[in-house]
C-alpha cells in the first residue's frame, strides 16, 4: 500500500472511521449462498466489456485468502457459463487435485463440495468453493455433453501430491525398477517440500543431485514400452514437477527468480494446451494471470506466455481489496493478515464505508472502457493495487497493459476454510 499523488490528499482518515472500516470487513456480507442470485444487469454488461470475445479468461484472486474475492470470482464464472460458452476451468491447484475435482463432478453418487476437503491447495479448502462445486455438479446433471464443465489444474508445484501414486509403485507388486524409480520420487518429494528457493546450498545440492538422476531415469522410461498403467498416467506431469524441483534447486541468493519463471510457464503450457478445444476459464493469483510483470524485475508469468500466444483471445480480470484482512501461507502455517486502508482522504473513507454497507457486490469496471475512470473511487484502489511512485494517471496506463477489467471490493474477510488445512500446503 502507498500514498496517493500528495496533491490530491488533504487529510488522512479519522482513526474512528478506519476502525469502522474494519469491522465491517469482518461483518457477514458475500457468501457463497449468493451463487443462487446471478449477477446485475450493470455488472454482465461491464463483464462483456471487458471479456469481448475471448477464448481464454483469467479470473484473478488478489490476495489469495480473501472471502470477497472467491465469492465474487465464482459468481462472474457462474455468468460465464451460463451465458458465455465457457466449458473449462483451469484451477491454480495441481494435477492431480484437478482430476480428483473434475472426477467428482462427473460422480453423480457423490456430493462434489465434500471432495475439496482432500485438496492440499489450502485456498480451495473452502466453503465457497465447495458451494460452487456443488452447484457446477448439478449445472452439468442438467446439461448435455457438450456443454458441462470440466476442471484441470494446471500447476506443477512439487511430487508430493502423487505420494499415495508413489507408495503404490513401492509395493512388492511392481517390477523392480519401478519400485527403485518410485522410492526415489518419493524421497525427491519430501526433499523439495522441505527446499525451498532459500534453501541452504548443501540441501540445495542433495536435492539437485537426486532431481537430476529421477529425472533421467522417468525420462528413458517413458521413451520405451510402458510396463506400469499408474506410471504412465502421471509421468508427464511429474517431469514438470521436476523441472520446477530442478529450478528450485539451481536458484542462488540473489539470483534471477528461475523458481517463477520455470513455474508461469509451465503453468502457461499446461493451460494453453487444455484450452486448444474449449473456452477456458483461468483462477489464480493476480500476479500469475497478468497480461505483463506488475513488477519490471520479474520474470514473464503465466498470463504474459498467454497472450503472447493467443493474443487477443485472452482477456484477464484482476481484483483489488481496499481493506480488510485475509488468510495467508508464511511458508510454514496459514494466519490472518490485515489489510492496511490506503493513505486517503476522509471523504474517500466514508465513501468507501457507504459501499461496503450498501453493496454485495463487487463494483466491476473495464479497462478497455474509457468511461471507467467516471468512478471516483478508482484512483483510491490503483494505489491500493500497484505498489508505486508514480501518479495514480500512469498507474492507470500500466494496468491497462496487465488486465482488461478490475473487480473493486470495498472489504475483505478471511476466507473460510472447511476444516484444518494440511500441512503440505503451499501458495
């Protein structure tokens, strides 16, 4: 969070009014419950707008843990469905958490919602999540083929999820190189869990060493007759977790982010080959599904690799939190983090109180749409969004080059989760 451009601020807000402010992030407002009342007539026709003819769109979280944020996501993914042809839905989760998703959506004996419980992707452990999978479940019952949905995750991020696949192949049913080949992943798992990107170098070293060799071996494996069916179904995707194990392990302090970059476009890739034969929506981080780095130190993310390739089939909505609080992952358990209000003046405060009151829903608006710097607000949330010296007018032109809409949410709530989350998780 900065200060807005100093000329246009005259004072700073009442202590008693950012009190309010606060509270009311924590007041019951959105809740996934909302999914049965579509979205306004005002906020379809910004949505296409922004959208247009897209084959792919990003809907984007911003930050992950807030209720406001999923809530509303799900809603404008609801509409897109509905009314736009959207058959897909890539989940910032990985593979394997995707396929248990889609698999319970096509499981009319089983309640969809209950499976997200055995996601290790913390975000998804929610009950807004699970109310939208309930419904997408009974969307698909009353459709024909054509048109239900499906869900795919995208992200690679460690072995660990394919554990019970590897304990499996351990057992003394398989061939002996098998069960070799999956002990080693196993371990590789384990040891990439603990490295992360600011590892010490020995650990570093082991893991490279033990990445380089599993990566090897999966590989020449993969090059002959398959010998093992549970192997061949997740030896793909865990050649890209070993990439990204590989990037981990290659990263040196100080160095150039490899670890991102090796993880946007292996999210790219994985996206842009789900979404070759049906419109596709996209949920991540605001950071991941931007058009362009809001930072220009970083490394191309996943949404820039997008739109390099489909141009401009590819629309993102980005999403901004005025204040509040939020769940977050500090690398080793989930807490609450508050969301500081924005330098602003006092009547910017009451005003963005009157919203949070008076709405329950996100005020949208589309970049591409030149009536949008109307809402008085919006110089507020730009400096909320982009941490920068420059004015809130150039900061307006550098999203427009990074998302095509914004979802404006006057308060955030942590999101709420169904139940303890699990310890491998990872944001």
């Amino acid at each position: 969070m900065v200060a807005q451009d100093t000329a246009r601020v005259d004072t700073t807000p009442d202590p008693e009014r950012q009190q309010l402010l606060h509270e009311l992030a924590r007041a019951p407002r959105l809740g996934a419950a909302d999914l049965r009342r579509p979205i306004s007539p005002e906020t379809a026709a910004v949505l296409q707008t922004a959208v247009g003819a897209a084959k792919i769109v990003g809907l984007a979280d911003n930050p992950h843990g807030s209720q406001e944020s999923f809530a509303h996501r799900a809603r404008l993914t609801q509409y897109l469905i509905e009314h736009g042809g959207f058959t897909r839905i890539g989940l910032e989760c990985h593979a394997a958490e995707g396929e248990l998703l889609n698999c319970a959506l096509m499981n009319p004996q089983k309640y969809a919602g209950d499976v997200v419980r055995d996601i290790s992707f913390w975000m998804y452990k929610s009950r807004v999540v699970s109310d939208f999978m309930g419904w997408l479940q009974r969307y698909n019952q009353q459709q024909p083929v054509s048109r239900q949905v499906e869900i795919f995750g995208f992200d690679c991020q460690g072995l660990y999820p394919y554990r019970e696949a590897f304990e499996f192949l351990k057992s003394g049913k398989q061939a002996r190189h098998i069960r070799e080949l999956a002990k080693d992943m196993l371990m590789a798992a384990e040891l990439s869990y603990q490295c992360k990107p600011n590892a010490g170098p020995e650990r570093r070293a082991v893991l490279r060493t033990l990445g380089q060799d599993v990566q090897k071996r999966l590989a020449e494996w993969m090059a002959g007759p398959s010998d093992s069916p549970t192997l061949s179904a997740i030896a793909p995707v865990c050649m890209d977790a070993l990439r990204l194990i590989l990037a981990t392990a290659e990263q040196h302090e100080g160095a150039e982010d490899r670890y991102g970059a090796v993880r946007d476009r292996l999210m790219a890739e994985r996206s842009l080959a789900k979404a070759k034969d049906a419109k596709t929506i996209l949920w991540a981080h605001a950071y991941h599904l931007s058009k362009a780095a809001t930072d220009s130190t970083s490394a191309s993310v996943q949404g820039e690799h997008i739109q390099k390739a489909v141009g401009d089939s590819y629309r993102v909505i980005g999403c901004v939190t005025a204040a509040g609080e939020s769940l977050g992952f500090d690398g080793k358990a989930l807490r609450r983090f508050h969301i500081p209000l924005a330098p602003a003046d006092v009547q910017t405060v009451e005003q963005l109180v009157l919203d949070a009151l008076g709405t329950t829903e996100a005020r949208l608006i589309a970049l591409n749409d030149p009536t949008w710097t109307s809402y008085p607000l919006v110089t507020h949330y730009l400096g909320a969004l982009v941490e920068t010296k420059y004015p809130p007018d150039q900061i307006a032109r550098a999203l427009g080059n990074c998302f095509d809409g914004l979802m404006l949410l006057p308060t955030s709530r942590c999101l709420k989760l169904l139940g303890q989350s699990s310890s491998r998780s990872v944001c």
